[in-house]
C-alpha cells in the first residue's frame, strides 16, 4: 500500500461532506489550513504520520487507501452534478436543429452554446405564466364563488365543491418546486403538459408552424418530443406529404434516421432520378434493419409450450390449429 496522498481524492473527499471548506476540514482533523493546503496542491504528500492520517480518514470518513488514489470520472461528475455532454444529437431535434440553422444562418456550435440561456429564458417565462394564471383564476373563481353565495346566501356552500382543490394545491407545489416539466393526467388518462401548452401559445404569437403545427408528446419528467412537421419539410427535400411512399421517407427524415443534411446535399448534386432511387434505398435499408430487430427468433416461444407438448385438438375442444394472431410485429412507428 501506498503512503503517498493523492491530492484530486483529499480534495474530492472534502467536497463530498457536503461541500467542506479547508477550514472546516481543519477544524474537524486538528491539522492546520496550511498543511491542509500543501496536500491539496501537491506538496509534502509523502510520509505522512500515522496520527495525521487517522485524523483525516476519521474526519472525512474514508479508508487511507481511498486517499491514496484519484477518485473515478463518475464519482467526480457526479459529486459536481455534471454528465458528460452529448457527442451529438439525435432523432427528430437533429433534423430540428438543422433546420434552425439554415434558417437563422447560424453554425450548429453558435446554437448549441446559446441552448442553455434559451431554455432559462423559456423556463422562467413559462412558469411565470403558470403562475400569472393560476393567481388570476383563482381570483376570479372567488370573487364569481362570492357573488352566487351572496345573490343565493340560503344555498350555503353550494359552490365550493365544484373545483379540483387538489390539482390546484398541485399547480402550487410545482411551481413552488419550479417543476418545468410536470404533467397533469385527464380524465381519459391524456399527459397534459403546461410547459408544452406554453410552447405551443409562443409558437402562435410568433406566427410560427401555424398552417402545420407541431406535434408534440410529452411524457411526465423529461422533455417533449416534437419533430418538424412533415408539410414544413417535404418542399426541403422535394417530397410529396400526401404520397404513401413520400410519408415513409418523411417520417425518416423527421425522426433523423435518414438525415437531412444528407438528403439536401444529395438532392442538390445527383440526378432527380439517382436522387430518387437513394432516398428509396436508404428507405429500405432502414425498414429492414428495424424489422430485423423484432423478428423472432427460431425456437423462441411467445405463447404455450412445444407442438409436441401441447394439448391436442380433442383434449381441448379446438378445431384450428392456427397460430396466435401478434399484430404489427414488424410495423415500423415514429417515436
């Protein structure tokens, strides 16, 4: 074993009771800031004594060894609540963002670096307005719950009964919790996002996707998925909404399993009709890889046992043999 002090574990450690201080970890051990310091920046780790070392394992509540080692990435990402970022993005915001910046003129960088500022402003906004609207609708519901108690005061109470006091006491924790993307069920079991319901009211102010709307679904905790609407993105990529074929290749195209970067270079230096045999090409591939996934494998049982296990016709009272009808297997959806 090893008596060397790694300086990244002491630091590591100290931040995880709860963010210590090199004061407070001086105060604990009874070694002073100064030498405290030393360790951390790599001075004097060798040869500690043994009274110095009890005292720091105590006071951070650890093993020597632990301190002799640097501490793993994950540990230290997860004690600064830091994640890797993604390498890129996928699905429908790949082609989304894409055509953000063709729009704006804008790199793929300068919108990404701009992504965290944008979604503050969005959040803020929105729950502002969650709680704007929550303030004036319960105002009104009292002043409106005041006037039919005064014009109908031998009808006592009468009206109090009639609003959904819990999701109201709900709304209130969310927002006091700044809850961005907290969803509400309706009675036929429907998420309803009020963060989506902000996003859909900016989009219509700003006159945007207003003859194609976007569709998006939300999902309690994370955030919504939406895609560029297929009528937005067909005259892009010279592709008819309406056409059977057309819809395949769009769906790919919006869920950014064909990307679009892709397809709009290709039309732009091949022929209409190589153009048009790529896109159904790659149309096909992507079809069969996904079908692949979910075919079953030989020998693997879904329902009941064997054929030479299984109850006869007579035993059972059936007169087919006909397999268990398993519908849409192998359709391919857009998530």
């Amino acid at each position: 074993m090893t008596d060397t002090l790694n300086p990244e574990a002491l630091k590591h450690y100290r931040k995880q009771r709860g963010g210590w201080s090199q004061d407070r970890l001086a105060a604990e051990s009874k070694i002073s800031k100064t030498q405290i310091s030393r360790w951390e920046r790599g001075l004097q780790t060798a040869g500690i004594r043994l009274s110095s070392r009890e005292r720091l394992c105590k006071s951070l509540g650890v093993e020597w060894e632990q301190l002799t080692r640097p501490p793993k990435e994950k540990e230290t990402l997860k004690l600064y609540n830091r994640v890797p970022l993604k390498g890129d993005i996928d699905g429908s915001a790949r082609t989304f963002l894409t055509v953000v910046q063709w729009h704006l003129g804008l790199t793929e960088d300068a919108i990404l670096d701009l992504a965290p500022l944008a979604v503050l402003i969005l959040a803020k906004q929105s729950l502002r307005a969650r709680q704007t609207a929550l303030d004036e609708t319960l105002d009104a519901l009292e002043a409106a719950t005041a006037e039919a108690c005064r014009r109908l005061p031998y009808m006592p109470g009468a009206f109090r009964d009639g609003y959904h006091y819990d999701w109201i006491e709900d709304e209130r924790k969310s927002l006091k919790n700044r809850e961005l993307l907290m969803t509400y069920q309706d009675d036929e079991g429907n998420e309803c996002s009020p963060f989506v319901n902000f996003l859909e009211d900016q989009l219509k102010s700003l006159g945007l996707f207003q003859d194609d709307p976007i569709d998006f679904f939300s999902y309690h905790g994370t955030t919504p998925d939406y895609a560029v609407p297929a009528r937005v993105l067909a005259p892009i990529v010279d592709l008819e909404p309406d056409n059977e074929a057309d819809q395949e290749i769009l769906e790919k195209i919006q869920d950014g399993r064909i990307d679009l970067r892709d397809v709009v270079e290709k039309k732009n230096t091949a022929e209409p009709e190589d153009y048009r045999g790529w896109l159904e090409e790659r149309n096909r591939v992507i079809a069969e890889e996904f079908a692949s996934r979910f075919k079953i494998p030989d020998g693997l049982l879904l329902f009941g046992k064997p054929a030479g296990d299984r109850p006869s016709q007579l035993d059972t009272g059936s007169t087919s043999d006909e397999a268990p009808d398993v519908e849409n297997t192998n359709k391919e959806q857009r998530t």
